[in-house]
C-alpha cells in the first residue's frame, strides 16, 4: 500500500512539472511584466462657471451670487459687468430690460451696481444653481416663486437687510445710485448668517474640456458670424462685434436717451465687456395679468415661459450655430443642445444669456462682417419715448 501512494505522488508530481513547465525543460517560467507603464489619472478641475481650468484663487467649496443689475440708459455705465462669469438678459416690464450677473466670488468682488429690484424670469435661472439671490425690492410674482420654492434661505433682499451703499451721481435718480461690494455683501452675509457652504461638484454646462489642446475652444459647425443685432423692444438693443485676437464678442447697446448705438462699458475699469459665449434664446415672453391697485400704475411685469423651451442661437470662436434650450420647472436647470437634441458643447469662457421675445424673431440678426449687415432703421419718434419709471 505504501509503495502505491509513493507511486502515486510521484506521478501528480511529474504531471504538474509538466504542466508548470512545458517548452521550459520542466521547470516554471516566471511571469511577464507588461512592460507598458499605467498612465497617471488625468487631473481636471474645471471651474464650474466658464469651464476654465480652476485657479489658485477659485473659491472652492463656497456659493456664488446672483446680482440684479439696472439697465434703463440713465443707470449706464454701470459697475461690475466685467466680473460676471454670466450675463442675462430680459425683458422686465415692457420694454425695458435688466442684467442678472452670476458671480463666483463674492469676497473679490469691485463695485457692482446699480442694484434693482427682482423679478421672477431671473430667479428661475438661478435657483437650480442655488446661488445667493441679491435685488433691492421684488415684484410680488418674484417672491411667490421664493415662498412655493423655499428659497428664502438664499434670498438677499435689500429692504430687508441692507447690503448696498449709495454713490453721488449728480443728475440720476435715487434707484440708480445702489451700488454693492465685497465689504456691503461679506458684512450683510455674515449679520444674516447666510449658508455660504457650497460645492459646485460639476460644471453648469457642457463645457469644451480646457485641455483639449485648443485652450478649451472648438470650431462651431455653422456659418461665420463676426456682428450680431438683438432687439429686446423699440429702445432696447443689444450688439455683439467679434474681436478675433481676444476671442470675445464685444457688447454694445442702443441708448434711447442719445438716440445712438454706444458701448456697454464697465465703469470699474473703463473698458467694454466682452463674452467668449453668446447665446440668444427666443421664447414666448407675455404681460402678466394685471388686477390693479399698484400706486403708479400697471407695472406690465413680462412673463417669460420656460416650460417647453424654444430655440435659439450660439455664437463662438466667429461662428454661430442653430441650438435649441431646455428648462421646465423652476428648480431644473436651463439647458442647451444642437438641434439633435445632444449636450450641446460649449466653449470655456464666459457667456451672455439673452431671452428675446419670439414676437422680435424676425428683426434678430447675425452676419460675417459689419458691412453685411443691414440694420433696421430704428423709429425715433418711439425710441425717444424711453420710459423711466420702474416697479419694485
């Protein structure tokens, strides 16, 4: 018995020699090493705003503000446009329009103004962000949309808690003097015990990566469009002209006062703004319902519908492209696609939101070169007719 299991063990023996070692005279080979080194996980840090590669100076981990801005001609030139990593537009009541600017650091910010009042269209676009909403004022529609929401944890309101100082603008009304900072917001944040804790964990939109080897820019599929010409309204105009050696397209508006085309310039630093991005959404915009009894009349406060979205236009890098926005209820995020439907991809930068009435479609316009464009002739006996008279 005891030979057979000798016998035996010496045969598993000889078969596993075998098997290890086959081709190797029996003995094991030892294992290949992929000679192939793995690759270092790729480093990305987008800034969630422009899509830009994160700075040292990024506030990281804190919330960023929304600012109401006027924009009647007698608040111009205003402060602090330059410093929005986003610009929108639309219209208010009537005809005017009014800027919201989205900015990332509040505790480095120059001077922003004038502030104004809120209005409704502005806090759907930026509650799904959830950013701090700063305004002097509101029109009773805004805040049903921060009471139905729960956003009065993130609602800034000047007549509630002061966060503004007042300039010395000889000739100007007193609603065009409301300007706001770093020291006004950090000390009305800090007395308000305003949760300023926010990660911003991905980017707003579909950003161009920033490394792609083209510094975060690609060429758009459409025809060259170096001018654009907006119409909000009669005496609300916005331009845009394409600066090829800063990649920008800079913003000019019509001036109903002057009767005359002039730059939007920031005040801070005297110079025009220019954005990287501009898109222009058009959608069903329409007068509230108005059951009277405000002091100064029918206030004529515009609803914008967001509820099935529209299409629209993005204009970068010269060239423009027929896209289509998204949004739905108040918490969901704007959107934007190409006309399939797909993420649309957006350069890094920063970007102007214009809504436009789909009534101005046919005067909305876009060309290769200034001479190309053939502007409507503006009615002066209605573009002198600026009103100046605004709602909280």
């Amino acid at each position: 018995m005891k030979k057979f299991l000798a016998l035996f063990m010496a045969m598993v023996l000889c078969v596993s020699l075998v098997a290890c070692g086959k081709d190797n005279g029996g003995y094991p080979t030892k294992p290949t090493e992929d000679s192939t080194p793995t690759p270092p996980p790729r480093l990305y840090f987008p800034n969630p705003f422009t899509g830009e590669e994160k700075t040292k100076d990024y506030p990281e981990g804190q919330r960023a503000v929304a600012i109401m801005i006027n924009n009647i001609s007698a608040a111009r030139p205003q402060r602090g446009l330059s410093q929005a990593s986003i610009l929108f537009e639309s219209k208010v009541e009537g005809g005017i329009t009014r800027f919201m600017g989205i900015f990332e650091d509040y505790k480095n910010l120059e001077d922003v103004g004038p502030v104004r009042s809120g209005r409704d269209q502005f806090l759907r676009w930026a509650m799904p962000w959830q950013v701090l909403y700063c305004h002097i004022g509101r029109s009773g529609i805004t805040q049903t949309y921060i009471d139905t929401n729960d956003y009065n944890a993130l609602d800034l309101d000047g007549f509630n808690r002061n966060f503004i100082y007042r300039r010395n603008r000889p000739g100007k009304n007193k609603e065009h003097t409301a300007y706001t900072n770093t020291e006004e917001l950090s000390a009305a944040i800090e007395k308000g015990n305003y949760d300023m804790d926010k990660i911003y964990a991905e980017p707003l939109f579909n950003f161009v990566p920033y490394d792609n080897g083209n510094d975060g820019f690609r060429d758009l599929k459409g025809e060259a469009a170096d001018t654009i010409s907006v119409v909000h309204s009669e005496t609300y105009r916005t331009y845009f002209d394409y600066d090829k050696s800063s990649k920008k397209y800079m913003m000019s508006q019509y001036n109903g006062s002057i009767r005359a085309r002039e730059k939007t310039i920031d005040e801070n630093d005297g110079q025009q703004i220019g954005f990287e991005n501009v898109f222009i959404a058009f959608a069903d915009i329409s007068k509230y319902p108005y059951p009277g009894g405000h002091p100064k009349g029918d206030p004529n406060y515009q609803y914008v519908d967001m509820n099935y979205g529209g299409i629209g236009y993005y204009f970068s890098n010269g060239k423009v492209e027929k896209i289509r926005w998204f949004k739905g209820g108040p918490m969901e995020r704007l959107r934007f696609t190409d006309w399939d439907e797909k993420p649309l991809e957006i350069n890094c930068g920063k970007s102007y939101i214009g809504f436009v009435d789909l009534d101005e479609y046919e005067r909305f316009k876009y060309a290769s070169s200034a001479e190309e464009m053939k502007e409507e002739v503006i009615d002066q006996t209605q573009a002198g007719s600026e009103t100046e008279t605004e709602f909280e």
